[in-house]
C-alpha cells in the first residue's frame, strides 16, 4: 500500500517538473539558436507521457486490489 502512494506522488513530481521545464523554456527564449519552442514541446511531450503512465498505473493498481474506489455509491 505504501509503495503504490510513493508511486503516484513521485508521479505527480515528475508532471510537476516536466511543467517547470516547459515554463523554463518558456521564459528563457530564443538562447544559443536554438528556439524555445522545441524544449518546451518535448517538455509538454515528457508530461503527457508521465500522465498517460500514472493513469495506467492506477489502473493496473485498482485491477489489482492494491486501491479501492470511494466516494458516492452507485445508485445513490
């Protein structure tokens, strides 16, 4: 149970930082000729991928049992 919280917050690190990268590149400009727009894209790229590993890890944890869902019953 605690491996997978340590998962999912190290997840939401990596989306974090993958975000400051992009802004980094965002604020930085157009240094050393190479355009900002090609950091920051695969920054954007790297962060999409994090999201997209974290949504499938929660899955497979939930398939799993490891996590239960909460929250408004079905029906009610």
């Amino acid at each position: 149970m605690g491996a997978m919280k340590n998962l999912v917050v190290l997840g939401f690190i990596a989306i974090i930082a993958s975000l400051g990268t992009a802004l980094f590149f965002m604020l930085r400009g157009d240094q050393e000729g190479k355009p900002k727009s090609a950091g920051m894209a695969r920054a954007l790229a790297f962060r999409v991928g994090f999201s997209i590993l974290l949504f499938l890890c929660l899955l497979l944890a939930w398939k799993l049992g490891y996590i239960n869902p909460t929250g408004i019953p079905a029906g009610a």
